[in-house]
C-alpha cells in the first residue's frame, strides 16, 4: 500500500510518500502563504524522489483542519482533484488526530505507569486557541472546539499533561498556572503527513465506509468552499 500524504492546514507545506511504514520521500516548506503556487509542484517533486507516478499510488490522504480557512480548502480542493484524476481513494484526517498520534507513547505516561492526557492546542491568528483533549490511548476527550484562556484551563483539567501543537509553547505558561503536571510533546508542533499516511492507512484497512473528507471549520469560513463531491464507495483491502 502506496500513499501520497500532505498537510496545508496550518503555516507549514508537508507532502509524504509512504509505504508499509516506511517514507518514501517527503518534501516540506514553511510558509505564511502561497500554498497554491507551491503544493502540486511539491508533490509531483516527491513522487519524483520516490521514483514513482500518480498510477503507482493506492490512496491519498489530506489534513482536513482546522487551521487557516485558504490552506485547508487550496489542500482539499487539490486532494479532490488527484482523487477524481487518479481515480483513487481520499481519506481525511484531522490536524488534531495527526499530532496526537505523532506523540511518542512514553511520553503519555509517568511514573507508576499513569497516564496523561494529551491536549492538542493550534492558532488561530485570534486571542482564542483551537484545541482538542485525548487520553493517552489517542481515544478522543472533547470534541474540537475553538475556547478562550478560561476554556483552555477548563479543558486541561488538574491531572498530568502532554501539550502538542503549533502554540503549545506560548499556551505553556497559561496552564502551569494552574496544579496540572505539563510537559510539551517531543514530536513537532507541526503535521507530519507520514502520520497522517499511516492513519489513513488503519481507516482504509477497517473497511468503514468512506466519505468525501470535509473541511473541520471550528469558526465560520470567510468564503465557502465549492468542490467536487467524490461518490462514496466502500473498498475492500
């Protein structure tokens, strides 16, 4: 199983080719904007690296947010595209997922085999915080929501925390405010799309139904995004 994997939610440009755990090539970029002009030429640069074309895929996957409205709808509308294209499946995966699963499982635990919670917190370019709290088996807490300083307290509770995601330093002091054990995830404050390929992968391999990946908007879209709706079809592995 061969998946091209990219992330344009956020400020960072991250495009994965992986197979059976392994990355292929990969192809990354920081950028503020422009994520347009960059993005199909990036992933035709990793497919190139990996000496491979767009038929010799088997799936594609594609960060759905939430984040920055432009990056997520230029990273579905292209997602839509090669999947229509290349007649491939196209799965979605949550930024909020992505970076919960990059967490290394010892860092989830602390002594006496107790485990934290793991809060993902990302930016939004306001003075609130999108955010989304997990236990240490990556089972989902919250819902995704979009919450103020007061929130973020609320939702990090008292016990022992892993903070990730693109403000997970600035929010650190806000909530060692508070009595809660925090320490700041070794993994990145950025998607890497390898995770993104590999959770993907474990979706399209349960055999669940698989729509059409949607955009995870927490706020309202300054503009709505139109695109092609892929039938929904179930695969077989």
């Amino acid at each position: 199983m061969t998946v091209l994997a990219f992330d344009t939610a956020t400020s960072s440009c991250a495009i994965t080719v992986w197979r059976k755990a392994e990355v292929l090539a990969e192809n990354k970029a920081m950028l503020e904007r422009g994520h347009a002009e960059v993005l199909v030429p990036m992933i035709e640069a990793a497919l190139a690296d990996a000496q491979l074309d767009y038929q010799d895929l088997d799936l594609l996957a594609v960060t759905i947010g939430p984040g920055a409205f432009t990056g997520i709808r230029i990273g579905l509308a292209t997602a839509r595209s090669l999947a229509l294209a290349s007649n491939l499946p196209l799965i979605g995966i949550t930024n909020f997922d992505a970076l919960a699963a990059a967490i290394p499982l010892s860092e989830r635990q602390v002594s006496g085999n107790q485990a934290r919670n793991i809060l993902v917190v990302l930016e939004t370019k306001r003075a609130d915080f999108y955010a989304c709290l997990y236990d240490a088996n990556l089972v989902m807490l919250s819902t995704p929501q979009a919450v103020d300083e007061a929130g973020l307290l609320a939702l990090a509770g008292e016990g022992p925390l892993v903070l990730a995601g693109d403000v997970a330093e600035r929010v650190m002091p806000l909530l060692q405010s508070g009595d809660a054990e925090i320490v700041l995830a070794s993994s990145g404050p950025h998607v890497e799309p390898a995770i993104a390929a590999e959770l993907a992968w474990a979706k399209f391999r349960s055999g669940d139904e698989l729509a059409t990946p949607q955009p995870l908007y927490l706020k309202p879209p300054d503009v709505n995004m139109s695109g092609v709706k892929l039938p929904t079809r179930k695969f077989k592995v």
